[in-house]
C-alpha cells in the first residue's frame, strides 16, 4: 500500500518534532541532531521508535537541516548521514511492521538549502537538491517532504524533478508563515498554497512550524483549502519559553490537540506536529483525530486560481491613485524629495511643501535617515505634510531600521491614514561610528518588502492598493545587473523607478535603454549642484552618482551663490531636455532650496 491508497480511506498522522526533542533528550541544545544519524544512531533509533508507537503512521527522515552549507560538509559527508538516517528510520518502520501489523510509511525530509561558495565556485542549490532526491530514490522512501520552505523556490524544480524520475513517488509542500499568515519572503499563506497548488507534481501541500496550534487553527480557518491536493498541518508544539538560561517548550498536550481537532474538522488529511512536540504530543493527536478519510474533490482548481488571481490584478490596475493615474496618462509628473529634519522642529519643511504644491508639484517623497542619521520619521512626516498641505506624498520605507513586525505596523498606520504611495529601499547601513550601538535590521530588502506589500493588496487593499516604486541607480558599473534588479522589482510589484541624478551622456544612454528595454515608468533624478564645493563633494563623496569632469569644471570656487544656483539651473534644464522619454523628473533639491525648482519650471515654461 502507498500512501496515496492509505489516504483514501483514513487520515495520516506523522511523527513531530525531531531537532527539538534530540536536544531535550540529553540536554544538547546547541547540538544539531543530523550528525547524530552518525554519531548517535541509538538515540535517533528510540526516537523513531518512540514516535510509531505513539501511533505515527509517517515518520520524516533525521535530515531537515542536512544542507552542505548548514552543516558546513561536502557532498560525501552529506551522503552518508542522508544514508545513515534512511538506514536507521528504515530498520524502525520495519520493526514495528512486524510487531503491529500496520503500515508505515517513510518520508524523506528535505529543507530549504541555500547556495554556497566552493572551492572558488558558487554551487547551485538546484544540483543539491537533485543529489538529495537522488539519495532519497535510491534508498527507496516512501514519499518527499519538502517542508518549513518560504516560498515556492527550489521545492518547485526538485519535486518536478522527483515526479519526472519516479512518477510514483509521494510529494509534499510545506510552507511556514508567522502569525499573521505570512513567510519571511513576504508572501501569505493563501497564495502559497495557490502556488503550490497548480504545481502537479505535489500531491499534498500544506503549513508546518512557525506558530503554535492556537494561531494555526485562525490561519487554516481563513485559507482557501485546495479541493484536489491532500492538505497538511504540522504547528509547533507552542512557543519558547527562557527558564535559567534556557529555551524550553512548555508542555500543552491538550491545549494543541483540542486545536487539532478544530483544524482536522476544516478537511484536513495529513496532521502532525513541529517544533517543540514529542511521542506524548502524536500519541494524544492518534487517540483524539477521527481515522476516517477526507474526501476531496479533483478538480480544475488550479485553473480556477489563475483566473482569480488575474482578476485581483485586474482590479488593481483599476485602482490606482492620483499619482499614479497622472503617469498612466502620460503626465510628465514632478516628485520633490525633501529631508526630514534632524530635530522636532518641522516648520521649514512645512513650508517648503506649501511652496511646491503652489508651483505645481505633484508629490513630494520623504526620505527615511538617509545616509544611517536619524530624522524625522519619513511617514510620520508625510502624514503632516499631506495633511496640511493636501498634496500627495510618498514617504520611503528603508528595510535597515525595521523589522518584519514593525514593518507591517508602519505600512498599516500609513494605510488608515490615508498614504497609498511609497518608495521601498534596502538602505545605507549603519554608519560605523554607530555600529557599537545601533544594528541593522534587514529583515527585508527592498524585492523582498515589494513582494511582502503585494501580498498585503492582495488580501487587504484590493480595491484600493498600495503603489510602490523602487530606486535605481543607473551608475552602477555592471549595468546589466541593473537592469535584472529592476525586472525582479517590476515582477514584485513595483509601478515606477526614480533614478539618482542624471548629469552626463552615459547615464542618459543607460536610462533611454532601461525605458526601451522594461515595461515601466520611469522618473529621472534631477540635483542641482549649487557651488564648486557641493559640486566636487558629489563627485568625490558620494557612492553611485556620476558627475562628469565638465559639469564640475562649469563651477568656481568664488561663485556667488546666485551664480552657482544659476549654473545648476541650467545644466539641469539641458539634461532634461535630453530625457524627453522619461516619465517625469524626481528633484532632490539641495538643503531643500525650493526656489530651484521654481526656476527651472519658470525657465522650462
């Protein structure tokens, strides 16, 4: 019997958790449990062991965390605790086949891996996987587990790769997501389990880890269950608590399995558990989940998903705000980037956004600490600003300071109050004469955060979305990756780029190139230098800006500052009106001289 004609008459329970329960049996937390499968197979043995007499039907391979560059191993080191872990959990399955009677099957456990570099090269994540599949194959498992994944990456190609080398193998999808449903690539648990859904090379998909039973049982209330893919739920035991030094799970049998029940009623076929849980855990979930099959409908479901999901899309484009409706009609728009100031003292930005919207701004953006110095909180400022002055804003979100809960946070309070416009940046990092105090955060960056913003239009703002755009530097040296960095931000979600400063010939190629080459509208950075001195610090100081010699030379150390704002002006109108094919113009006007911009608009005009 395979599990495929197990599952059409009963549910399957599975094992939990091994990491954890390996470091509670002989207090060695700071141990991984894969080399165990060498060094401690006797251990390994009774946890297996352990875990089918609590009546698991399934039990995972000691492997999750074997990846070359976990473990820090090479290939064959890596074979041969994959093979000793199969060997061990094999031995056990049939043992107790013998003794009960019951079937039992064994799933290879496969995690996220990462790429590496070795011996000078970089090794691909898809190779190892295949070798990992390989192994699993040759040591005759019953099904592929690919579980606690983010997103659809590698899972995709190994479990297609799987399917296409032994059609009969069973494959099962994983993914974790925190409590409010999302993973830490920004994608929520309804689209993942889309995704994976019209993958057909899985025959189950499913959550694990991340959250305890309280916060999964909301998740699988509030998911789209796929109608013809086995579903499985596998939540941590709960969550960690510090006694003396040390993480420990306090035990909750009860608590999770009245949870597991409620989560079994949603038509859930496979159930287990995850982190923190152990024999006692799977032996409750046995006594108390009914054994009677789910049914579920084969259908076109996939199709159906696609359709859904275009139509989402669909109503996004029909959404859009004002701004981004100027663009979408070919209005040369003008954003204005004003700094926030380094104290509470706002009254000059204030006025600053009060002159431009006379002069005809269309938004103005608010810089997040650029350069790592603290000012203002850009979206607490935009928040002001709009509010007094009424023209848009667009505040930018810099993934250094902020964490993925703070994040979520901010962009909500933006949301009710009213800001639909943002520009997602990675940013600087700490200056290091902080470094001592203050850390990066970079849970996100900025492909990751656009990616984490779709998801969010999509299950909250569909019909009145977030608009985001991305900054591109155009000066970089290697202009193709570039190029490849704007089309994974477009694919995240990103409706426009603003550009650093454009002075010379160069960036304006590369810029007409990007325009003709990616489908997106693009606002072209416009700086005026205003003085020899800020001239030939831009040049000399600041990284990803281009100022040609020539430009630099049409400045003077005894320039008056009439003079050199004059001068600033009029290489600025040149270079724009070289760029007719942008999309309009971003202005990072020095120390926020608003008059810069009135003589450009009144010289333009």
């Amino acid at each position: 019997m395979n599990i495929g004609e197990y599952l059409k008459t009963r549910r399957l329970i599975t094992d939990g958790a091994m990491g954890t329960y390996y470091a509670k049996w002989g207090g060695k937390e700071s141990l991984v449990s894969e080399w165990a499968n060498i060094k401690e197979p006797e251990i390994i043995a009774e946890i297996h062991r352990a875990y089918l007499a609590a009546g698991a039907s399934l039990i995972r391979t000691n492997t999750f965390a074997v990846g070359r560059q976990t473990l820090r191993i090479d290939g064959e080191q890596q074979e041969e605790i994959v093979r000793a872990a199969c060997r061990i959990a094999k031995a056990e399955i049939k043992a107790h086949t013998v003794r009960t009677g019951k079937p039992c099957f064994l799933a290879g456990d496969i995690g996220p891996l990462r790429e590496f570099v070795e011996n000078g090269e970089t090794t691909d994540a898809e190779s190892e996987y295949r070798a990992l599949v390989d192994l699993f194959l040759e040591e005759g498992v019953s099904a592929l587990w690919f579980e606690t994944f983010p997103d659809m990456g590698g899972m995709e190609k190994a479990a297609s790769y799987a399917k296409k080398k032994f059609p009969s193998i069973f494959c099962a999808g994983l993914f974790c997501v925190n409590q409010n449903g999302y993973s830490v690539s920004g994608i929520h648990a309804n689209r993942l389990i889309a995704q994976a859904t019209r993958l057909e090379a899985l025959d189950a998909v499913g959550l694990n880890c991340g959250v305890g039973s309280g916060h999964m049982l909301h998740i699988v209330e509030n998911l789209h269950l796929p109608k013809e893919k086995y579903f499985c739920v596998l939540p941590n035991a709960g969550y960690p608590e510090q006694l003396q030094n040390r993480m420990v799970f306090m035990r909750n049998e009860n608590y999770f399995c009245k949870n597991m029940e409620d989560i079994a009623a949603h038509g859930v076929s496979i159930l287990g558990a995850c982190c923190g849980s152990s024999p006692e855990y799977i032996g409750e979930l046995a006594k108390k989940i009914p054994s009677s099959a789910v049914s579920i409908r084969i259908e076109n479901r996939g199709a159906e998903c696609k359709k859904n999901e275009n139509l989402r899309e669909d109503k996004e484009n029909a959404n859009e705000n004002n701004f981004l409706i100027q663009l979408l009609k070919h209005k040369k728009v003008i954003a204005v980037e004003l700094d926030p100031p380094y104290d509470a003292n706002d009254q000059k930005i204030i006025a600053a956004a009060q002159r431009l919207k006379e002069i005809g701004a269309d938004l103005i953006t608010i810089a997040d600490s650029p350069q790592g110095r603290s000012r203002m909180d850009s979206v607490l400022s935009a928040v002001k600003l709009n509010h007094i002055t009424g023209i848009p804003v667009m505040p930018h979100i810099c993934c250094r300071d902020k964490n993925m809960i703070a994040m979520r946070s901010i962009l909500l309070g933006a949301y009710a109050n009213g800001i639909r416009n943002f520009l997602f940046v990675t940013g600087d990092p700490v200056p290091g004469e902080l470094r001592s105090s203050a850390t990066g955060v970079f849970d996100y960056n900025s492909m990751k955060l656009m990616s984490f913003v779709r998801e969010i239009n999509r299950e909250h703002f569909p019909d009145e979305p977030i608009v985001y755009g991305g900054a591109l530097n155009q000066g970089r040296i290697n202009f193709d990756v570039e190029l490849s960095r704007a089309q994974k931000k477009i694919d995240a979600g990103a409706s426009y780029f603003l550009t650093q400063p454009v002075y010379g010939a160069r960036d304006i190629e590369r810029l007409f190139l990007l325009k003709k080459t990616l489908n997106t509208k693009l606002l072209a950075g416009i700086m005026p230098l205003v003085s020899y001195r800020n001239a030939n610090f831009v040049k000399n100081e600041v990284r990803g800006i281009d100022v040609p010699d020539k430009v630099l030379s049409s400045y003077h150390p005894e320039m008056s500052r009439e003079e050199g704002e004059d001068v600033g002006v009029r290489i600025s109108l040149a270079v724009m009106k070289e760029l007719d094919f942008v999309d309009g113009f971003y202005f990072m006007l020095p120390f926020n001289r608003v008059g810069l911009l009135e003589k450009i608009i009144r010289e333009k005009l």
